[in-house]
C-alpha cells in the first residue's frame, strides 16, 4: 500500500508541533523532501489505521527522525487534509532509544 501526503511547511523536529498535511496521488507531488523508512506503531493494520483516520508511525529518515501522528481533520469529496504532528524527535540520521508510542504492529509498513 503506497500513499502520498503534500505537507506545504515542512515536518517540525519539536514534540507536539502540528503541521497540515494533504493527501495526494503519487502524480501529484512536489519535491521529495526526505527518504527513509517508516515503522508502524500501534495494533491496526495500515489500511485500518488510514481508514480510521489515525496513522501512528515511527520514520527513520536523512532529515526527519522521531514518532509522529497523522490524524483527519477534514475530508470531502476531492481532498483529505490531516494533520502531522510530531511526538518525538530525534536528530537526523541517528536512531532514538526513547521507545515506542506503543507496540509495533505485526504488519509491516
């Protein structure tokens, strides 16, 4: 499963800072900001979180590091925005010891 937000001011570093997030077709985005990989946090399947509304993941990347959630804020008919807010952080490139949001899932993300 591949999905694609379009976050206009980059993800922040500081814990419980908030950023819009709005997803998007793999057509639709813009420039790659980072790469990396991405663990899912929590007991839902990805596609049950995302049908949800809440998304709780770990990113291990060259510029973000750190626990995030994406939550819906609104929905209609031809735009989904959410918001991304960060948990913890850690420096870039550098894995953090502060331990899981909660138990990772089963199913890889």
């Amino acid at each position: 499963m591949s999905v694609y937000w379009a976050i206009p001011e980059h993800p922040s570093h500081t814990p419980g800072d908030k950023r819009l997030a709005i997803r998007t077709a793999e057509s639709g985005l813009g420039a790659v900001w980072d790469t990396g990989t991405v663990e899912g946090l929590g007991s839902l399947s990805p596609s049950h979180a995302l049908d949800e509304g809440r998304l709780t993941f770990r990113l291990v990347g060259d510029r973000l590091h750190g626990a995030f959630v994406m939550v819906r804020a609104y929905r209609s008919a031809d735009q989904e925005q959410w918001l991304l807010i960060t948990k913890e952080a850690g420096a870039p490139g550098i894995p953090d010891h502060l331990g899981a949001l909660a138990a990772p899932s089963e199913e890889s993300w």
